[in-house]
C-alpha cells in the first residue's frame, strides 16, 4: 500500500519561530488557535532552556519532552503578530 502524500504544507508551510528566552529556532504551522505543530532540529533542542533543566529532574525519562512553555508564548505572539498564520480563521 502506497502512503497517502500529506499536501496540508502545500497551503500552508510550517514557519520558521524563535523562542523569545533562547533564541532556539524551530518550524511551526497552527491549524487553530488550540493546535499547533512544531519540528525541532538538533540545534534547536540543545539551545532550549526548559528542555535541558527538564533533562536535570530525577523524574525525567530519557527522550521524553513534551513542550516549552516559553516557546508556546513565543509561537502564540508570532500568531497575534501575524507572523504564522492561523489557518481556521
């Protein structure tokens, strides 16, 4: 069986974001104002604050980082902003 092709990046191309308190660049797209996608890169993930203070908690399970919260803020300005458009509106 052949893989559907995913065109949703056709429309709407993820966009590049810089976390405010880092300066940790990733790519982003928001179908809503309640989802986004984001795609980290290596230098990305090892620039970003939160998720090396993450990786210091005893409870932190090797590869598992769920988001920034400072990188949420940043992407939602970049929305307000019209940076990154929201595509359901």
């Amino acid at each position: 069986m052949t893989p559907r092709i995913d065109d949703r990046l056709l429309d709407a191309p993820m966009v590049r974001v810089q976390c405010q308190r880092c300066g940790a660049e990733v790519l982003a797209r928001k179908g809503s104002w309640e989802q986004t996608s984001v795609q980290w890169d290596a230098s990305a993930l090892a620039q970003c604050v939160e998720r090396r203070s993450a990786g210091e908690l005893p409870s932190h399970r090797q590869g598992l980082f769920l988001a920034c919260s400072q990188l949420r803020n940043s992407i939602a300005l970049a929305a307000q902003r019209g940076e990154l458009r929201v595509l359901d509106e």
